[in-house]
C-alpha cells in the first residue's frame, strides 16, 4: 500500500470499524502505523473504532485521539425512524402491538446504545 501511495500526490485512507478486526487488530495497527510514520508522508488517515483501550494505547502514540458519540435525542429519532420504516405486514417486518411496548424498545435501544 505505501509504494500504491507514491504515484499519487495525496492519498486519505479511512477506517471505520478498527474495534472489529479481531485478532487482526494489532496487525491492521501496526500496517497503519507504517503508512504514516513518515512525517513527509502523503498519507492521510482516519482511523475509527469504538471505545478500546488496547487500540487507543497503541494509536495515542501516533495518532490525535478525538471522542464523537451520537446525543440522546438525535439516537431517540433514528430509533423512531428505523421503527416506523420497519412496520408493516410481511416476511421480516416488524410488527408492534402498541404504543407502550414501542416506546419500552425505543428507551431500551437508546439507554443501552451508550451514544454509538
């Protein structure tokens, strides 16, 4: 990847998803960390990954740690959102039998989201 990178003048990598590499994990570090080693570098690189400390140990030394969670309210529309769309009849359709329980889903999909 790194000689793919030197025929162009800026190359910017994204990563979404690091925390779910498994046992791979140390390895895709350690491949990303080459990439971007040389600070002359034409590299750009966002690495995204839900909260782990054994990823965020080895990446704070390279890399500029930044937090992002989704706010309560913006989770509690989606969830809204996903549960109108998938209402219906039909083969896979999700199909609530009132209010009370819907909204039970929806508190217990938002609290236990833990702003992802």
């Amino acid at each position: 990847m790194l000689e793919m990178s030197s025929h162009f003048e800026e190359v910017s990598i994204i990563v979404d998803g690091l925390d779910e590499c498994g046992t791979n994990t140390i390895t895709v570090i350690e491949s990303l960390n080459k990439l971007v080693s040389n600070h002359q570098s034409n590299v750009r690189l966002l690495v995204l990954s839900r909260e782990d400390f054994g990823i965020r140990e080895v990446l704070e030394k390279e890399f500029i740690y930044l937090e992002i969670s989704a706010q309560s309210k913006e989770l509690e529309l989606y969830v809204a959102a996903e549960l109108e769309a998938r209402k219906g009849a039909g083969r896979g359709r999700l199909r609530i039998r009132g209010n009370e329980l819907k909204e039970h889903i929806k508190k217990t999909l938002v609290e236990r989201a833990a702003g992802i």
